[in-house]
C-alpha cells in the first residue's frame, strides 16, 4: 500500500470545509416562521449537496509566489463552517469556546465577535452567552496562512480519458488538511494545470515523493479502488537510509503503532496492527544505503517505522531519524520514554531547530484539546472519503488537523477594535463561505500569524529520502524516474 500518514481522529471539534470528494455545508435557509415569546429561530439545515469538488471560486482565494525555492501562498481570509455539534446544543458559545477550542484564550473570540467575524445563522454573534441549539449554523472568519513547500513543480507523467498520473514531489500534501489548502496537490492540479473534477485513488505521505494516480471519472476510481482493496496494486518505493542495509532481502513484520495522530508518529508495538515490508538493497556508497522497499500492508508510516525498527532510518527522516527516539534511535524497538515524553521531545527538538513547520504544525497545534488514537476506520483501509479535508490514516499523510474555528490566536488580552467598513466586507460579504486574497499585504489585527516572524525552511529539508517509484496494477503500470539522491554515487 501507498506510505500513508496519521489521519483525522481526534476528539476535538472539526469544522467542515469542502473536501475534493467530499460534502459542501451549505448555509442554512433564510425562511422565518413563527416563534413564541422569547424564542430564538434557527433555520432548517439545507440537504448536502453530494460530490461537490473543488471549483474555480475557491482556486480563486487566493494565488502563489515563489521566493528562495519555495512556493508560497498569500494570507487569505477564509470562512471556516460548522452546525452545532450534538454535544453543544444547550450550551453557551462562550462555554465551548472555553473548553473545546482551547488553543487560543478567550479573549480572541470576543475580539472576533467584535469585528463581525462570527456568525451564528448567518447573524453577526454579539453575545457569546448564547445558547446553541440543534441545528445551529456557525462561520468563523479567519485570516489564513500555509507554511511554504517546493517550487519543484508537479510533473504529468501520464494522462488519458480515465487517469492522470503525476510526479508528486516531496513537501506537498496531496489535498487539504491541516494548515493546508492551497499548497496541496489538488489545488495546484486545479489551479496551474485545469485538472479538476479528480477522484483521489490512493494517498503519500506530505514528505513522500513520486507516483501520485488520480482518477478522472467516479467508475474508473471504483474499478482501480477495488483492485487496491484486494491488494492487488503492486508498489515500489526507493529510500536513502542510514548506513550499510544487508545485502540480503529483508523482511520485517513488526506490528505498528500510531503514538499521536496530531504530531504524525507511530511506532512497533506488539497492540499495533500487523503488516509487512520486503527490503532489498540496491547499492551502498560507504555511509549510506539505497533500499528498496516493497510495502504489503499499508499501515501509517510502514516504510519509515520499520526502517527504524531495523536500525536504518531514512537518512534525512524528520521524525524517525531524530535524538528524541535516544541513543539507539528506536533501533529494535528501544526508545526508553514513555509516549508522552517521546512526543515532547520530538515537538522539543523540532522546536530548538525551529522547524515544527516541516511537520506540518504551529505552536497552537500543541496547546489544543486532547486527541483519539482511532480514526474511525480501518487501519488496512485502501480509500476514505475525505473529512475536512484529510482521509483515513491507511493512505494518507494527513498532517495535524487544527482547530480552525481558532485557527487566528490572539496572545494577549489586548482589546482589539472592529475593523473598518471595508475591511468587515472583505471579510464577511462573501456569502458561499470563501473570501478572497483582497487585503493579503495588510496585517490582519487578530492574527497572530501577522505579527510572527518565522524561519522559512529550506528547500533541502523539505526533501525527504523516500520516493514511490512505480505502481503496478491489472492494465497498467506506471513509473518515475530515479531521483537524484538514490543514485549510486550519490554524496550528501
């Protein structure tokens, strides 16, 4: 199977955006009738829309610049949806705020609420006392910023009536999750290349590169969904890893363990679920080897763990390849901490380098509410629809999904002014729920984003050594050419 990632499973609060496959919230109708004395209206939910994809308004928020080798997208606003979750209603939107969107204090929302940025049924909110009820329809307004990826562009290698295959390289998301929307496959597919309409057939890792399928029309996806769910999609990958790999194949079968969806790690475990990984050396340049590796389950992050377990890490891997894991660097299984500290001292370490940005997260993803292990589905899964945006850990790198209802911290108990008219409009008028790039040069007053200085990433470490080099089914066979890193005389 496909290297996949951590999926969505946490125990937070989601707010829903459209997904490539997924369900489009609409607003509620606008229809009034009659109420009692006292009594608040809540409009009736509008049915989904089924197989809403991308289209051109919301590849219209916002657009792209290259800078220092990395594609950048401008600060846009964006409005995040949800209906009130059946464990709000009878609550006040303060008390949710307060113990289900921790990652950012109080006094940001009131600042939001102030500047029109929250909507309950379309209706600017005023007073967070408010108490929800069922089918309560609530838009934050946030002003979003994507953490950069390569300007290596996406290459076709092959496109015809039914698929479109594509060299994905390392660092891009293959849809939107987390932090990411418009630095994603899809959208830039989407965007650069008039691709749209895409049916997601199996999914890599953020930092994985290489063949990425995409199917044109829902039977072909269904038709190759079905050879990947009786494992019959062969898969090749080439990796650079530590050291000198035996000559023999090998083959590891170490249970795995996801440690923390929010963060993307996992482990070898005896709970874990079962899977297995061939591995064959193709050459060794005297400090590192290049393997490849032949994937016959498609657990989180299979490939990676169990070249760790092994005691040859991806070379440059940035979570498996980290002093965190301890001396051994989880060779055999030995890290010697428990999975909480294991956690904070990979966030640590990335910290003190200042790179939480090459995983996928900020430091308001790490004061959040608590996580589920579970996401809902199997682990052996070979395709999930999309949940906001991300997809079942089994094929996905989804990155730490955040709480984007609070997506724009306020750090202090500065008391914010509303913005100005114009600016209000720009934030709010747009009635589909997408706002656009207007405003992207100015600092946005309850943004903390805007007010922080961040080191970007060089291109290098947005470059990991693990590549899906060929995918093999039934009637067809797809490969990418070798990367430079795998050659033989390759030296760091």
């Amino acid at each position: 199977m496909a290297e996949p990632g951590p999926g969505t499973g946490t125990g937070r609060a989601r707010e829903e955006e459209p997904g490539p496959a997924g369900k489009e919230e609409a607003a509620p109708a606008p229809k009034k009738r009659r109420l009692a004395g006292g009594e608040r209206y809540v409009p009736p939910p509008r049915k989904l829309n089924p197989g809403v994809s991308f289209g051109a308004e919301h590849f219209a928020e916002t657009s792209y610049y290259f800078e220092g080798g990395l594609r950048k997208v401008r600060p846009y606003y964006f409005d995040f949806r949800t209906y009130c979750k059946g464990r709000w209603v009878g609550r006040s939107l303060l008390h949710v705020f307060g113990t289900e969107f921790r990652a950012q204090p109080l006094s940001y929302y009131r600042a939001a609420a102030r500047a029109g940025r929250l909507r309950l049924n379309e209706e600017p909110v005023r007073d967070l006392d408010i108490v929800l009820k069922n089918n309560d329809f609530l838009r934050n307004t946030v002003h979003r910023h994507e953490p950069p990826v390569t300007a290596q562009p996406i290459r076709i290698l092959a496109e015809d009536e039914e698929v479109v295959v594509v060299d994905k390289p390392s660092s891009l998301p293959v849809h939107p999750c987390g932090r990411f929307r418009h630095n994603t496959v899809i959208f830039i597919l989407g965007k650069e290349h008039g691709l749209r309409e895409l049916h997601t057939l199996h999914r890599l890792d953020r930092m994985t590169s290489g063949v990425l399928m995409f199917a044109k029309t829902a039977a072909v996806s269904k038709r190759i969904d079905e050879q990947v769910r009786q494992r019959q999609l062969e898969k090749e990958y080439v990796c650079r890893v530590v050291g000198e790999f035996p000559e023999h194949e090998v083959v590891c079968e170490e249970p795995i363990l996801v440690v923390s969806y929010k963060v993307g790690v996992c482990r070898v475990d005896a709970k874990g679920k079962p899977c297995q990984t061939l591995f064959q050396r193709l050459s060794y340049n005297g400090s590192s080897s290049v393997v490849r590796c032949l994937p016959r389950t498609g657990r989180t992050h299979q490939i990676r763990v169990h070249l760790q377990f092994l005691g040859h890490p991806i070379l440059n891997d940035p979570i498996y390849n980290m002093e965190a894991w301890g001396p051994d660097r989880g060779k055999g299984g030995r890290i010697g901490k428990t999975d909480e500290e294991l956690l904070k001292a990979l966030v640590e370490e990335h910290r003190s380098k200042q790179s939480l940005e090459v995983l996928g997260i900020g430091e308001e993803d790490l004061n959040s509410a608590g996580e589920s292990k579970d996401c809902g589905n199997s682990g052996d899964c070979a395709k999930s629809e999309p949940v906001n945006g991300s997809s079942c850990p089994a094929e996905d790198e989804k990155d730490p999904e955040r709480n984007d209802l609070a997506a724009c911290p306020l750090n202090s108990d500065t008391n914010l002014e509303p913005l100005d008219k114009d600016k209000e409009l720009s934030l709010c008028g747009n009635q589909d729920g997408q706002a656009g790039e207007k405003g992207w040069e100015e600092k946005d007053p309850l943004c903390v984003e805007c007010r922080t200085s961040r080191r970007d990433p060089s291109p290098k470490e947005l470059v990991m050594f693990l590549h899906a080099l060929r995918y093999k089914g039934a009637d067809f066979e797809y490969c990418s050419s070798m990367p430079e890193w795998a050659l033989e005389d390759w030296q760091e």
